[in-house]
C-alpha cells in the first residue's frame, strides 16, 4: 500500500458519510488521527500536523473540505 505523506486536504470526500471519508483519508494517510465530529461543534483551535478533523452535518455526511490542522 502506498500512501502520500504530502496530501493534506481531501475535497474528493466532501459530500459522502464521515466514517466512510475517514477510512479513505486513513487510506491516503495511515499516520493521521482522523476525528468525525457535527458540523458547528466548539473545538480547539490549535493546529495539529498530525489531525484532520471530518466535519458532518445532521445526515453525517462531510460538509466542509478535511484538512490536516
């Protein structure tokens, strides 16, 4: 399996479920933490290279690009 440590931003998932979105960016990107949380939520705003957060609305599905941060 190969995957790109230089990929830092999935817009081919926004649209689909979140956990289906996490697995193909843990597919690209097997080192990250990936985080599904509901489009809105409070969360820390501290950038993490190692973190992509899945933001979802109330279908679960990705309602914003995922980026590392």
């Amino acid at each position: 399996m190969s995957y790109n440590h230089t990929k830092t931003a999935w817009p081919e998932v926004k649209g689909l479920p979140g956990e289906v979105a996490k697995q193909k960016i843990l597919a690209d990107r097997s080192d990250l933490e990936v985080i599904v949380v509901p489009y809105g939520s409070v969360v820390t705003d501290d950038y993490d290279i190692n973190r992509v957060r899945v933001f979802v609305n109330k279908a679960g599905n990705v309602a914003e690009v995922p980026k590392v941060g």
